[in-house]
C-alpha cells in the first residue's frame, strides 16, 4: 500500500491550501487519519510505503511513531540529489502536473529546503540513501 500525502492533501484539501502555513495545518490533520491506518495495516502484516515528508527530525518522529505503535520494521530512504537537479525535475514536474503536484517555484524550493535537516544516528532509523539518479 502506497499513501501519498500530496495526493491526500490535494484530493482532501486542495481548494483550501493556499499558503504554507495550511499545507502544515492540513498536513497536521492528515496525519491524525493516516496514521491510524497505517498502524492498523502494519499490525496485519501488510507493508506500507508513506510518500509524506520526512526532511525534518519533528516530520521524522511521526514516522517513528506510526511503526513504533505497529512494533513494525521500517526503512528510511533518501536521495541525495544536487539542487541543480531538483529544480530541472521541478520544472518538469511543473510542466506535466500529475495528481498531488503543485506549481513550485525556486524559491519555494530554496524555502523548502532551508528546512531540512539529515538524519542523524541518534534518531535510530534505518536509512537506505539512493544515489540522486536512481528511482
């Protein structure tokens, strides 16, 4: 099973969500249904991949939380990809539009990613980091 929060948050809200702030707000409401979900999934055996952001230790804890509860195996993975990168898939991603996505500009990504913060040791996750080309 597969949840993207993008899909989710746009399906649920998406004539709501104007503004970061209310991707937060909704993203926080989201989680209050999906996490339920994916425990009791998880508890029946059942894989499930979460498409939610995870660049954060607070949006990273969530996760924790959600396969703690299961007392399920998880894995983190991450890409590490140069900016240069991530602003030609933006800007494809712009183009093409597909479900979930929403028009980003540079500096939206440069927001974005003033955030981010990489997981460290401490915060036991096993991640599996995937070279910025793979998919």
């Amino acid at each position: 099973m597969l949840i993207s929060e993008d899909i989710w948050l746009t399906r649920l809200f998406g004539d709501q969500m104007k503004t970061f702030g209310d991707y937060i707000k909704f993203s926080q409401k989201l989680k209050t249904v999906v996490g339920p979900l994916v425990v009791d999934r998880l508890t029946t055996g059942q894989s499930v991949g979460l498409d939610f952001q995870a660049n954060t230790k607070t949006g990273r804890a969530w996760f924790r939380s959600v396969f703690g509860q299961a007392g399920a195996a998880h894995v983190l993975h991450g890409v590490n990809t140069p900016d240069e990168a991530c602003l030609s898939r933006i800007a494809k991603r712009n183009a093409e539009r597909p479900e979930g996505s929403h028009h980003l500009t540079e500096e939206d990504f440069v927001c974005v990613s003033s955030f981010f913060q990489a997981p460290e040791e401490a915060e036991g996750f096993s991640v599996k980091n995937h070279a910025a080309g793979a998919r």
